[in-house]
C-alpha cells in the first residue's frame, strides 16, 4: 500500500506538468501496473486454513426424552436445543457470570421498566426459520403461551417456575415485544438467554402437545428452526441414541458472520467411558465430551496426539434422600446422613482432584455461595451417631437403606461415586448401605414415581443466577421436579422473596437465610462441584467450556 500512494503521487504530479508526451504515457504505465499488482495481489492473498466441513463428536450421554424446549430438562437435549434454535438473547462465549454476559440475539435491543416488571424487546429484522418462513413478534407470545400452558410437569417452564414469573406476554407490533412479570424476577434477562426460553416455528410446534421423537422423520422430531443447524437425522435404536447429525441452516440470521465454522456435526453415543476414551484416542472422533473417566483424562494430558481442554465448574452433584418413606421422613435422618459424608476422599479417590468439595447447593463462586454444610461435619461420625442414637439406631442395630445411582454415563462415574459413599457412611458404625444401579432413562422413571429412598443426581446450570440452584430443589409450589417430598413454608417464603428482589444486599441475606434452613432440614446433600472437560485432536478449535456449561457446536471448528 506505501508503494501505491507513492505511485499514484507521482501520476498526479505528472498529469498537472505542462510536458505530456513520453512522460504522460509512462505515467498511464505505472498506474496500471501498480493496480494490476495489487489487484493480483489480493485474488492471491492467502485465505487461511482450509476447514473440515464435518465433525464428528462422542459421548456417553443422551437426550432424555425429546427435543422440544416444552418438556426437554436435560443437559443433551438442551444442547442439541441451541443448535436447532436460538433466545432473544444469549450469553456471550466465555461467559464468567457477570453483567455483561448476556449479547443480543433473535432481540437486538431491549429494556426495562423502573419496577422490573415490563420488558420490551425489539426484534432482529428479515431472520427466517429453516424453511423460509419469516420470524415476528407473534411467534415470541407463542412460544411462551405454549410452553407455560402445556406445563409438563417433567419440563423447565414447570421446573423454573416460569408461570410464577411470566403474567403475559404482549405483541406491540411486528417486530416489538413486552413481557408483563408478575414479580421483578431479578435473573429475567438470564432466563431469557435459557435454551428453554428458546423460540418455536408455530408451522411445527402443536399448541396443546410435545412434539416428540419420531423415526425416520428428523424435522417432524422437534418444533424449531431459527438456530445455526438443522436437524439431518436422529437415530434411536430400542429408545436409546445411536446417531445424531447436524447440518449448517443456510436461513440461519447469524450466517453471514460466518456461522456455523463446521457445516456438519456428526453425534456418535457410546455405552460408556472406557468406549469413549478408546474412540478419541484412536481419533475415530474429533471430539469427546460427557463423560470421560478422570484417569482417562490425566492420562489423555500427557499424550501428544490430544487436546484436552478444561473449564469453569458450575456442575453440582448432590446426594437426594426422599422424605415420603420412613427412614428419610425423620429430619435427625436426614442430617446424620449428611454428617458422615466423606467429601475429600470423594473428590481424590473417585476425581482425582478434578472436582471441588461442595458445601451450599450453590455453586463456589457464585453470588450467594455460603459453606453452610460444611456446619454437619465432613465427616462428623460422632454427630451421626449422637443423632441416630435416641431413634434406636447403634452398633447392632444399624440404619439401613439402598443408595441408588445411574449405569449408563449421564452423570460421571456414578458406581465409584455410590461405592465411596457407602464406605463413608458405614464408617460411621451405625449406618449400613446397599447399592443398585439403573440405566437412565429407567432412574428417571424411578425418580418421578417416588421408587428410590436415597439417590445420586446432577445439575447443570438452567441459567446463572443462585435462583437456579434453590427454586427447582425446594420450592414446592414450583412442582419440585426431583419429586423427593420436601415441603416448607419457611422454605416457600424465602424463596419466593429471593425471586422478587432485584437489591443484591437484600438476595444475599435471604440466600443466607435459606442455606441455614436446608442445613437444618437436609432436603438434599451437595457433594462436589466439577469442572468440564473436552477432548480432542490438536486441530480441533473455538471450544468454550465457560460457566454456562453450554456446549456451542456451531464455534467448532479444525482445519484440515
């Protein structure tokens, strides 16, 4: 570019002199030899990296029932969601849980009334669904009335509570939304970047009924159709997963930024950790995520051949005791249980220091963490005992009750995580464990009907706010998705307070006040916060393993 200026300062010398002749054509010369170089130059310039145009991913998990944002609760099915759909807004890769989190989406700006309680949300012009239908305001009221009115008990909008939230939701004009709030929710604006708040196609979303899986029929198997792929084909063999494959959406209204980096996505399911580790070390996929073996990843560091990436834990892993049948219907149970859990060796025997104690069902480093737990010991088999001992229970007389965990991968080394627990709660000398195991779907089913007696389960954050962490656990006007019978009007009151407060002072005190009441009863018990995860082959790029625990397939990325 200097030499062009230099060039062309000179043509225009040369053009005002009175001589023309000779040095007026040399002149002409130079100039189009100077633009012919550059324009040679950038039809050569080099474009980077050629890009694989497929990837293929493994995993141990699966969606859980389907994927249609009315009923979908489930890591797999959320992530397979934000593919196929996209928010009003969402949060921004790298997300740390701060303010600026949240970017625009399907809603390019919004606002807030001075209550909290109206919303205004104004709509990104000319985005069209897959097929080529266009995108307005009425498909936001639809989506929402939908959802909240269908209400399946299994699903989010139940779940979260939205209908607790949400009075309506009002279309001002094409492109122009309100949403009424029946309380100034004070994580609204994260609930909206939720892939359950994500947008349906009205064309293909029933409005009284879950769209289900159907074979053979991969656009009849879910209602969306705004997100960065489409839905190519879904292979379930006796209801469970075998392949999954994404396709770049050519309507999607973030294409011309150049997304999705990868325009296919192959999803192969694997029964279990040790098929997994095999498969990505062998690079017979490009990636492997969910769930990987802690020694598999230590070993998997030192090899030159893989990637291993690591990010922010906000995964939780909980111990549930159900509250409907004798022994857990006794809250002096429920907290000599949760004094002889053995948190350490937890988190080194069975994670091998990949995962962090965990005291609150609030994650560490989120606001309103507090190590209330921590209050029952971490061990204290004296205070278990000194608890179980007026109920009658002792050396020869134990506590005894089954300890339930899942076989097929969904949460990470579930049998190990049930055989540490059963050695820490025996150690105490008066409780005495039994141990079984189910596949997933068949823990879930266990899990609605009341069936288990004490169970391990995990959370993955719906949106990131404390509210995420407290409301779907023990709030029981909200339908507690865990069914485990845990009922407080003490516990009803703080919560719904801690929803409708927008004073960060005043959150903070009740979130505090709510960590004292579960130590006392022990709805459930926090065992260990894990971090996240990823493997993959060295050129494998724009992977974002951030707070959210969202997984972005359309960043994805390797060259060939």
């Amino acid at each position: 570019m200097f030499n062009q200026l230099n060039h062309t300062a000179k043509v225009e010398k040369l053009r005002n002199a009175k001589a023309i002749g000779k040095m007026a054509i040399i002149g002409i010369v130079i100039v189009i030899l100077v633009v012919a170089g550059i324009v040679g130059y950038f039809l050569t310039m080099p474009t980077g990296p050629a890009l694989k145009d497929t990837l293929v991913m493994g995993t141990t998990d699966s969606v859980e029932s389907c994927l249609d944002p009315a009923r979908a609760y489930d890591y797999f099915g959320w992530e397979i969601i934000q593919s196929l759909s996209s928010g009003l807004v969402d949060y921004r890769p790298g997300a740390t849980g701060s303010a600026d989190d949240i970017v625009p989406a399907l809603a390019t700006s919004w606002s807030v009334s001075a209550d909290g309680l109206v919303w205004t949300f104004n709509l990104r012009q000319n985005v069209k669904y897959e097929d080529g239908t266009e995108f307005n305001a009425t498909h936001v009221k639809y989506t929402f009335d939908r959802e909240i009115g269908i209400a399946d008990e299994d699903g989010p909008f139940v779940g979260i509570g939205y209908s607790d939230i949400i009075q309506n939701v009002t279309v001002i004009d094409k492109y122009t939304v309100k949403f009424y709030l029946k309380i100034p929710f004070a994580a609204f604006l994260s609930l909206m970047a939720c892939p359950a708040s994500y947008i349906v196609d009205p064309a293909h979303a029933p409005a009284t009924s879950v769209v289900e899986y159907t074979e053979g029929k991969p656009r009849a198997s879910h209602p969306m159709g705004l997100g960065p792929y489409t839905l190519k084909n879904w292979t379930r063999v006796a209801g469970k997963d075998s392949e999954i494959r994404l396709e770049a959406n050519p309507n999607y209204w973030n294409a011309s930024a150049g997304y999705p980096k990868t325009k296919n996505i192959i999803i192969r399911f694997y029964a279990d950790s040790t098929g997994l580790a095999l498969a990505i070390t062998a690079q017979e996929v490009d990636i492997a995520f969910r769930q990987l073996g802690a020694a598999d990843i230590n070993t998997m560091k030192s090899n030159a051949n893989l990637h291993v990436w690591e990010g922010t834990g906000a995964f939780i892993q909980y111990l549930v005791l159900q509250e409907k049948y004798a022994p857990f219907n006794v809250t002096a149970v429920r907290q000599a249980v949760g004094a002889a859990i053995n948190r350490t060796t937890l988190v080194q025997t069975v994670f091998l220091g990949q995962a962090q104690k965990l005291y609150s069902m609030i994650p560490v480093g989120m606001f309103g963490h507090t190590d209330t737990f921590l209050g029952l010991g971490d061990p204290n088999y004296t205070r278990t005992r000194e608890l179980l001992a007026p109920l009658g229970y002792n050396e020869s007389n134990k506590l005894t009750f089954k300890l339930w965990y899942e076989t097929s991968g969904h949460y990470p080394q579930s049998a190990q995580q049930a055989q540490v627990l059963k050695s820490s709660l025996e150690a105490s000398g008066v409780i005495s464990v039994s141990l079984d195991g189910l596949d997933w779907p068949a823990y879930r089913t266990a899990r609605k009907n009341e069936e288990m007696e004490a169970y391990i389960l995990g959370w993955y954050p719906d949106y990131i706010d404390p509210d995420d962490y407290i409301y779907p656990f023990v709030q029981s006007s909200g339908g507690s998705w865990i069914h485990h019978n845990y009922n407080s009007s003490t516990m009803d009151a703080l919560v719904a307070w801690a929803r409708g407060n927008t004073t960060a002072s005043v959150r903070s005190d009740l979130y505090s006040q709510i960590s004292n009441l579960m130590i006392n009863d022990v709805p459930l018990i926090p065992l260990y916060q894990g971090s996240a995860y990823a493997v993959t082959t060295p050129k494998v790029k724009g992977i974002y393993l951030d707070i959210t625990q969202n997984w972005r397939h359309w960043l994805v990325y390797a060259e060939q």
